[in-house]
C-alpha cells in the first residue's frame, strides 16, 4: 500500500499553518498554485480555457472562408456523388439508379475512349511543359542586365484568359490564312490541316497549353532556385564541378518539393482541360480530341442525362486522385538534403 504523506497538524489555538510554513509559500500550499510548493494544480484546464479564448477570437475570421469551403466545394461534391446514383435528366423527377450508370458510360458512352484521349493529352502537356519551365529558369536565374523583362515576356502568357488565347491561336493555325503555313510555304512546306487533322489536332492543342502555362510554372522553378544558399556552388566550384553537374547534384535534389508541387498541380489542370479545346476542336475531327472533362459537359448538357455524367465525373475524381497519390509517395521516397548555415 501506498503510504500518502500529510502535513502535521497545528497545534492547538494555532493557525492551521504547518511547522515552518510561512509567507508565499503557505499561500500556495492552501490554494494549490502550480509551479510552487504544495498541491498540485490544474494546468491542464487552464490550458482548455486558453485553447477555447483562442478558437473563439479566430473564429469570426475563419467562419467566412469555412463557410465559402462548405457551400461552394464540400456540398457539391456530396450532391456529385449523390446525383451520379440517380436517373435524371432535370425535366422529370429523380428516380435511383444503383450502379447503372457506372456501367452505362463504358457501354454507351464511351468514358474508356475519352479517359486514354485525356491521358494521353496530359503525356503529351505535363513532361514537356515541365522540362522548358525548369530550363527556363535556370537560363534567367542570373543578375545579368535584363533578366527582369525576359521574365515578365515569359509570364506574359499566363495572364491571358485561356479562351482568348485560343481564339488568337486558332487564327495562327488556320489552314489558308494562318502564319504558320504562310511561313510553312515561304521555305516550300505545303503546312497540313492541323485542326481538323487527327494526328495533329492534340499536339497543336497541348502546344497551346504548354506556351500559356510554361512560364507561369518557371516562376516556381525559379523561386527554388534562388533560395538554394550561394555557398554550395562555390563549393561545387572548389571541387571542379562543371554547371551540369552543379545542377544535377545541387539544384535538381533541392528542388524536390518545388517539382512535386509543379507536377501536381500541373497533372491536375490538364485532366481538367476544358475550354482551350473546347474553342480549337470542340472535341473533334471526329473524337479523336474528346478529352473526359468534354464528354461530361456533352452529356449533362446536350444529352441531359445528369447520373451518367456525375458518374463519369466521379470517374475522372479517382484518376486524378490515384494520380496525385502516386507522385506524393514517388517524392516522398527520394532523397532531401537539408542545408543550414
């Protein structure tokens, strides 16, 4: 058994006081103060009230952006998730519809041709986009004489509106009046129906994603590169590291988590790509340019059959989820160097 020790007790006609107890520390004894002598505290319920004085002074900051979060993105992916289970086409009422539409897209619908086309229009994007953004970078991460004006021509792009961007482009490739076949036949080149070709149609579309985003995406690059410390490639240098070898054992291993977020959000977009071809080929010659994203605007809106394209949304959800999975887990099984001066 525990044997509990307990102060003696006062003599009689005393104050209560323990021998030797006196001023502050008696006080503390009697009230149970935490950190001084005696009983011990309660610095765990102080620790709530804290907690709670704080989440009640940042709520009145947080509640507009909670709710935004709620209304705009949490609910309508419960709705998507609900409507793809039902058959209804906005005119009569819903009725449930169990897993048939699931099957429905891959038999009627053709989702299966419509994912490999998007797929392939983000093999296609995201590698070559990627590589220029990071060469990009390197070439402008200097203090020479004019870097500043290449990086605002290199951003300029990106701040057009992805439909206007199509429209001039659609111009620039036109087959009669456009510049490229002007130029294409100035060298003896009879240029080709790039589109209302197949086989050029997406190249032509992913050109113009890769020339309106490239240099959005080299700022990353660039803002990676430049908080890399001076001092390791003066080392390099020390050493007789050559640039390529500075930027394959320096600047690509540090620019781990600059590439991951870049990848992502790139893979991302383009499964998402809608209105840049939806202005160039609307989806066409024939399906060869119908990404996913295309198919379900046709569905819900031409066709008006709502379950099958909440499905087919709910479809492209999960390949862009098993997509960003995969690059977090490949990322996060490679080396990152930490650097402290």
């Amino acid at each position: 058994m525990q044997e509990t020790t307990r102060p003696p007790a006062a003599p009689s006609g005393g104050t209560g006081r323990p021998p030797g107890a006196t001023g502050t520390g008696w006080k503390s004894w009697r009230k149970g103060v935490p950190g001084r002598p005696g009983r011990p505290g309660t610095p765990g319920l102080l620790a709530g009230h804290a907690r709670l004085k704080a989440f009640l002074t940042a709520l009145p900051f947080i509640t507009p952006s909670f709710f935004g979060v709620m209304v705009f993105l949490v609910v309508p992916v419960v709705l998507l998730f609900v409507i793809s289970f039902l058959n209804w086409n906005l005119l009569s009422p819903a009725t449930w519809n169990g897993f048939t539409n699931y099957l429905n897209i891959f038999r009627f619908d053709d989702a299966g041709h419509s994912l490999g086309v998007t797929v392939y229009y983000v093999l296609l994007n995201i590698p070559l986009q990627t590589a220029l953004a990071l060469v990009m970078a390197v070439m402008i991460n200097s203090k020479r004489r004019g870097m500043g004006l290449y990086r605002v021509l290199f951003v300029a792009p990106y701040l057009s509106t992805p439909v206007a961007t199509a429209v001039i482009w659609y111009w620039v490739f036109d087959p009669k009046l456009g510049a490229v076949n002007a130029l294409l036949a100035h060298v003896g080149i009879n240029g080709p129906q790039w589109l209302s070709s197949p086989s050029w149609a997406m190249p032509v579309v992913a050109f113009v994603n890769i020339w309106q985003y490239v240099g959005y995406n080299m700022l990353f690059f660039l803002a990676g590169l430049q908080a890399i410390p001076k001092q390791l490639y003066e080392a390099a240098d020390l050493d007789g590291a050559g640039p390529f070898k500075q930027f394959f054992r320096i600047s690509l291993p540090l620019l781990n988590s600059t590439m991951l977020f870049v990848l992502v959000t790139g893979v991302i977009g383009s499964f998402q790509v809608f209105d840049t071809l939806y202005v160039l080929t609307q989806g066409g010659p024939g399906n060869s340019t119908e990404v996913l994203n295309l198919r379900i605007y046709q569905v819900a809106f031409t066709d008006f059959r709502l379950g099958e394209a909440a499905a087919m949304s709910v479809l492209l959800f999960g390949v862009i989820l098993i997509f960003s999975v995969g690059q977090f887990l490949f990322f996060r099984n490679r080396t990152t160097y930490e650097y402290s001066a």
